[in-house]
C-alpha cells in the first residue's frame, strides 16, 4: 500500500508470468490515477487515445457514478478493455487502463454516501468475465479505490520493503484492514520483500532476517535491487531476461498453488 514499495512492478510482472508463462488469459485492471502499470506497458500516445476515446476504468466509475451499474457495467467494463495489448501467445493479458481523470471520479465517489458498497458494486461484474485471473494495481493510500479493489478481490498481496518505514506502513495497513474486515472477503494471499539493497548493510540484512522470522511461508519471494526494474517503465515492453523475470515467475507459481488448491 505503501508509495514505492513495488505494487506497479510486482502486478505487471505477475500479470505477465501468469500469461506468458502459464498460459492463463489475465485482466490487469490499473485502478491508481497515477497511470504508471498503463504506462508500464503501453506507449505515451496509446494512453492519450484511450483517455481521449473514453477507455479507461475512470470510464466506468463515471458511469456508475450515474447509475450504471449491474447489466450495464458488463457492456462497460468489455468497451474498456485494450486486447492483448503485448500480443502474449497461449495465454494473454489484457489491461484496463487507468486515467488521470481517476483522482476527479474518485472525489465525487467518495461524497457519495455509502460509497464503500458502492464502488464496491462497480468492479463487481468483472468477477463474470471470464478471465482466470484479474490482477489490480493499487495506488498507494488506503483510499475507497483501496476498498473498491479489496471489495473485488478474493485474495491481496502486499510488497514490504526492508526499511523502518515500510515496517511501520505494514501496521497501519493491518489497521485498515481490521476495520472494514466485515465488508470484505478477501484473504491475504501473501508478502514480497521487495527492494532488498545489494550492498552489504547488516541493518536490511537484519530487517529481511526479521520480516523472514515474522511472516514464514507467507513470503511469497524476496526480489534484491534490480537496475533492469528501474529502466522497465520506459520500455512499454515485457522483460525479456530470463533471470530478472523469475521472481515473478516464483510470485505466479505461489499463486496458481494458492488459488487453484
Ligand atoms: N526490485 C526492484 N529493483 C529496482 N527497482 C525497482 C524494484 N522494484 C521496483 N523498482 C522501481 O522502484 C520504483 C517504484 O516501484 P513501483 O512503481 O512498482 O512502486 P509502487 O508501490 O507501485 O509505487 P506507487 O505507490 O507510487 O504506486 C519504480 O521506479 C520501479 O521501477
Ligand atoms: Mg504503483
């Protein structure tokens, strides 16, 4: 939930493995106004045109936002969908992609009264698409686009960094969660310690060993610093090495176990 931590990252990578991989047919939904999973993988332009032609998920809130929910957001949420967009073989992964205009959908959303269940409702047809795996991208704050996305969801994996900070989002984040645990069904499927630094500093070697202690089998991989991760957004492209792709190989392998058991 944290900003940072690797949310982006991990849901396009895990989205990819799943299709390219394993050959699973995979929603990826970007449901945080920053555009950065959209802009992971498509090219400035192509973003401008769906924004421009109305194909994005700050589409369909808008929409529901009118009343259009249930039968009619089933016809919304297929016009929204960018097909295949890196041209996966076997399996595929399609993206709904975000919109800038998310954050101004998001503010009449949340002046709605109950509009946890309600932004819940909006997301709820995806679930009758038949995709074997929908995965959202969260934007960093705990926000009704955060609830909308657990309320959607059967399972939720959080990327925790080695750092203090990172440490004190988890507890908050637990908070959170206890407090609208009654509105929500879903199970927390698994952590990634992500951003383990390369050097050789026995205060995050020290961090990973206690979130290691703490968290078992839940772990779901740990992924050191990668320069290949950092350059990634800029490419619109999936990675193509093999060794910077197999953490999210190891992420997909957890979540087939998981959600297919
Ligand atoms: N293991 C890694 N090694 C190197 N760079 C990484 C790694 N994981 C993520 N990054 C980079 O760190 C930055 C933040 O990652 P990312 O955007 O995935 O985080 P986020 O949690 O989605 O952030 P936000 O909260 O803003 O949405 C990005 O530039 C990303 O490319
Ligand atoms: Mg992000």
């Amino acid at each position: 939930m944290k900003g940072g931590v690797g949310k982006t990252t991990i849901a396009v990578g895990l989205a990819y493995e799943l299709s390219s991989s394993f050959n699973k047919d995979v929603l990826l939904i970007d449901m945080d106004p920053q555009t950065n999973a959209t802009l992971l993988i498509m090219k400035e332009e192509n973003y401008r045109e769906k924004d421009r032609s109305n194909k994005t998920i700050a589409d369909l809130f808008r929409e529901s936002s009118g009343g259009l929910i249930d039968e009619q957001n089933k016809i919304r949420l297929s016009d929204i969908i960018t097909l295949n967009p890196w041209k996966i073989e076997n399996g595929k992964m399609d993206l709904i992609p975000s919109s800038i205009r998310l954050f101004e959908e998001k503010r009449i959303l949340v002046a709605k009264p109950y509009s946890e269940s309600y932004l819940k409702k909006t997301l709820e047809p995806i679930q009758s698409l038949s995709y074997d795996y929908c995965i959202i991208d969260s934007p960093p704050d705990f926000d009704e686009l955060v609830i909308a996305a657990l309320g959607a969801s059967d399972y939720y994996i959080v990327p925790i960094r080695p750092d203090y900070m990172s440490q004190q989002g988890l507890i908050i984040l637990e908070k959170k969660l206890e407090e609208i645990k009654e509105h929500i069904n879903c199970q927390l499927l698994g952590y990634v310690i992500n951003l383990i630094p390369t050097t050789r500093s026995s205060f995050h070697k020290n961090i990973t060993k206690e979130l290691e202690i703490e968290y078992k089998e839940n772990i779901l991989t740990k992924i050191k610093e990668i320069q290949a991760y950092s350059k990634w957004p800029s490419t619109h492209k999936p990675l193509d090495n093999k060794d910077d792709r197999s953490p999210f190989v190891e992420i997909a392998r957890r979540v087939i176990k998981e959600v297919e058991k």
